[in-house]
C-alpha cells in the first residue's frame, strides 16, 4: 500500500502531502507487523530528510542484500544526492535481481539521463522498449534523451506517442510542451499550458510541472517562480533539483543556487 500511494504520487494523482502521510501510515503499519521486512523500510526521500533516508535504504539492504525495491529507491536517492556512479551501479544491481523488469530498466534510463549520459539513457530506453513495445512509460525517457542531444524532432515524436499512448496526464503534456518551447514552437507550448491551467483547477497539478513547461520556454522568472511553489508544497521532483538537466540554465542564478542551499543536500 505504501508503494502504491508513493506511485500516485509519481504519476501526479496525489499531492506530495497527502501521498507521504498515507504511505508512512501503511509503512509504519508493516513494520509493526515485522520490523525485518525490508520492503517495508520504505523512505523519507519525498520528505527531504537525507540521513533518515539513507539509513531506511541502508537498514532495508542489511535486511535483504536481493530486496530489489530497496536497490531502486537507493538508486534514485544516490543520483539526488549527486553520488552518481554508486546511484548507476544500485539501478544495474535491480536488473541483476530482475533482468526483465520494465519499471527497473526505465529507472536505469532515466538514471543515466541526471548523469548525462544521454547516449546510454536513449540505448537502455529503446531496450525497454524492444521487450515490451506496449511500455509506453519508456517514451519519457527516449524524449528526454534525443532532448538533451538535440534532436528536437524526435523527442516531439516520442513525447508525442507518450500522449497519444497513455492520456493526457499533466506530466506527459509538460514534457510535450517543454520540447515545443526549445524547438521555438512558443504557440503550441502556450497551448498546452493554457490546458495544464484548466486542468489544475479540478485537480492536482505538481508546481514542477508549470516550472517544466516555463523551462522549455527559457523564463527564467517563472520557472524560478514554480520551483519556489514546488519547495513550498514539498514537490516530488524537487530531490532531483540539481541533476535534473532540464534546469541546467539556472544554476548560475543565486535564487536558484538559494533554493539548492535551503534543500540541505548532504555534503
């Protein structure tokens, strides 16, 4: 149950707050069931709270060394954090134990994407794929990857069979209209942010989606502005503040440089 709610909050169907509340109640729950189910030892990553964090991971892997979703969620916290080559091996260690997981082999893309390496990201993103076509998920990752290479038209195309494939979710439309804005495609970008607006008067839409579109934009001012509602209300992405390639073009910005000091990354 903690994982499924954790799950919502990644697919932007429940709020930071409301996610971490529910998935700590059903994790704490477990854990008085049985204090040694490593799976149980879920994290405080969504929470900030780094030591806490490593030591859940850490305490999970002492408790079973083949507990795959302890090696994943160690992952993503590795590449936070910016140990990047150790956050890489914890990604492999997952298709060690589980060779053929698809969610396993896009977190291994998207893993290598914070450590831009985009050429690995794209190749073990199209591997996913090439065991199951239907994994439209994967499509996230091949768009960021040509992305960040600068192949505009094919991101466009594989952010494109992202909507086409699994709906209009708020986060597949601001990866589409982040693209349009690089590609200079302003109108269509608006668009798509004018309809991601409407949408988060009926439901929850993450800040760090707005701040997404407003990037491909180059607005500084108003993806700062969303990065700041995003620290505000706990966002999920904001671990992902300073790997995250999309937002390369505000580090030297001392608001941004303020925003990564008041996360309290470990040194």
């Amino acid at each position: 149950m903690a994982d499924s709610y954790l799950t919502l909050l990644d697919t932007g169907h429940l709020s930071t707050d409301e996610a971490t509340k529910k998935a700590d109640a059903a994790a704490q729950k477990a854990l008085e069931l049985d204090e040694t189910l490593a799976e149980a030892h879920h994290s405080a990553f969504h929470q900030f709270n780094w030591p806490a964090t490593e030591m859940e991971y850490q305490r999970a892997l002492e408790l079973n060394p083949n507990c795959a979703s302890a090696h994943f969620y160690y992952a993503n916290y590795l590449s936070a954090v910016g140990r990047t080559e150790e956050a890489i091996a914890e990604a492999r260690a997952v298709l060690l134990l589980d060779p053929v997981s698809l969610v396993a082999g896009a977190n291994l893309s998207n893993i290598l994407y914070k450590a831009h390496r985009y050429e690995e990201s794209l190749e073990q993103a199209l591997h996913v794929l090439e065991i199951d076509p239907t994994f439209y998920r994967a499509y996230e990752d091949v768009g960021r990857a040509y992305e960040q290479q600068g192949k505009l038209p094919e991101a466009l195309a594989a952010f494109r069979k992202l909507v086409a494939s699994l709906g209009r979710r708020p986060n597949h439309w601001a990866h589409l209209a982040h693209a349009h804005g690089l590609a200079g495609e302003r109108r269509k970008a608006a668009k798509l942010l004018k309809e991601l607006e409407e949408l988060s008067k009926k439901q929850h839409v993450a800040p760090h989606t707005f701040a997404l579109v407003f990037a491909g934009l180059g607005d500084k001012e108003q993806t700062l502005a969303w990065l700041e509602k995003a620290y505000e209300a706990r966002d999920e992405m904001l671990p992902f503040l300073r790997v995250n390639p999309r937002l390369a073009f505000l580090h030297g910005d001392r608001r941004f440089q303020d925003l990564v000091r008041r996360m309290k990354f470990p040194e």
